[in-house]
C-alpha cells in the first residue's frame, strides 16, 4: 500500500510550530515590547500546540 503525502498538513504543521516558538518566546523573556500582536495574538498561539500534536499523528489510517 503506497503513502500518500498531503502539502497541505506540512503547511498547517510549519504554521504551528512558527506560533509554538513566538509563543515561547513571548513567555520567556523579560523584554519590555508591547503592542497588540504581543498583548493579545501572540498569548493565544498555545492553542498551536494542540494543532500541532493533532496534525503529527498523521493521516487517517483508513484514508481513502
């Protein structure tokens, strides 16, 4: 049974891990940037990290 590759789960998990590391970054430093970005979209770039995980797992096993 041959794999299939689908691009477009790639892009979906290049997507959230660049919003897994600026989350991280956000988080972990003491620099004093503020803005709307970084207040207020940055912060809520945890949820990438379930995207992430789900994306990972990859296709389903019965795809058709």
């Amino acid at each position: 049974m041959k794999k299939e590759h689908y691009g477009a789960i790639d892009g979906l998990r290049t997507i959230a891990c660049i919003g897994i590391v600026l989350m991280h970054i956000a988080a972990n430093n003491s620099y004093s940037i503020s803005g709307f970005v970084y207040d207020s979209i940055i912060p809520s770039f945890t949820n990438f990290v379930f995207l992430f995980m789900t994306v990972s797992q990859g296709p389903p096993q019965y795809a058709p």
